[in-house]
C-alpha cells in the first residue's frame, strides 16, 4: 500500500502556477505561430508571419515562465525569485517586440498587436503583486512570510526577541 501525503499549498502561490504556466503556453504557441505554423481554434485559423528573432524571444520566455510554474508547483525555495525573473524577462521580451513592430522591423498584425497588450498588462501586473509584501509574502518571503531570505538580519532580530530563560520581571 502507498500512503501519499499532501502538503498544504497556498492558493495564492497556485494560483500563480496556474496562470504563469498558461503564460508560458501561450508564449510557446507564439514561438510555433512565429516558425510558420498554423493553429486551427475551433473553425478558426491562427497564423502569423515567419518571424525567426520572435520565434526565439518566445520561446524563451516560454521555457524561463514553465520553469518557474515549476519551481511553484514543486515547493522549490527558489519560486519567488525565478517567478519574478521570469516575469522581467517575458515583460523585457514583450517590450522588445513592441518596439521592433514600431520602429518596422517585422510585420504587424492584429492578432500579435492584441497579445503585445494584453501580455504587456499582465506580465507588468504580476510582477507589481509579486513585489509587494502580499506577493513576497505569499511565497515566504518579506515581513509577512515565515522565513525571510531577502534580510539576512531577521534571524539575528528572531534570537534577540527570544527570550532567555531566566526571571525577567
């Protein structure tokens, strides 16, 4: 018999999972899209311009927002730290690409036009919660957290708040 034993999650921190591994998927369907291929939706289409230089931003950004989905699912004391290098990394990547249609280096479309923007608000959004103390704090991290690796002085602070065992009155 396997005994499975299950540790309380934070639903904050799963619903961080949940919604930066849908990130990630959508940016590695862009990576597919920006290759050539076409993605059949229903009785819809999707297809982009051949777009190499996106094609390998998307992809990136896919790989470091899975990688940090991970990181959350798994428990990994690194999450916060790559949840929010991952979100800098795809923010910094949107721009880029933002700023490459503007200035004419690759085609526009709608559909990429749409996902820039929406992609832009919620990669800027997540990494504002995530810098926050409720954001640090959902993941352990800060004053709110249970252990706070971002001040190496907090543990000093905890053993100095203890009390030492004799009559203190």
């Amino acid at each position: 018999m396997t005994v499975v034993t299950l540790r309380n999650r934070n639903p904050v921190t799963t619903t961080f999972g949940i919604f930066v591994a849908l990130y990630a998927i959508t940016f590695l369907l862009g990576a597919l899209l920006h290759l050539g291929a076409r993605l059949l939706v229903g009785s819809v289409v999707l297809a982009e311009p051949r777009i190499v230089p996106a094609t390998i931003v998307e992809t990136l950004c896919g790989l470091f927002l899975a990688v940090s989905a991970y990181a959350v699912f798994a428990r990994r004391d690194w999450a916060w730290s790559t949840f929010v290098g991952a979100h800098a990394f795809a923010l910094a990547g949107v721009l880029l690409g933002m700023v490459a249609i503007a200035v004419g280096s690759g085609p526009s479309t709608d559909l990429n036009d749409i996902y820039h923007r929406v992609m832009l608000t919620v990669l800027a959004a997540g990494l504002v919660l995530l810098l926050t103390p409720t954001g640090r704090a959902a993941f352990g991290r800060g004053a709110r957290g249970s252990h706070d690796r971002a001040d190496p002085l907090s543990k000093a602070r905890e053993q100095t708040d203890k009390p030492t065992g004799g009559d203190e009155t």
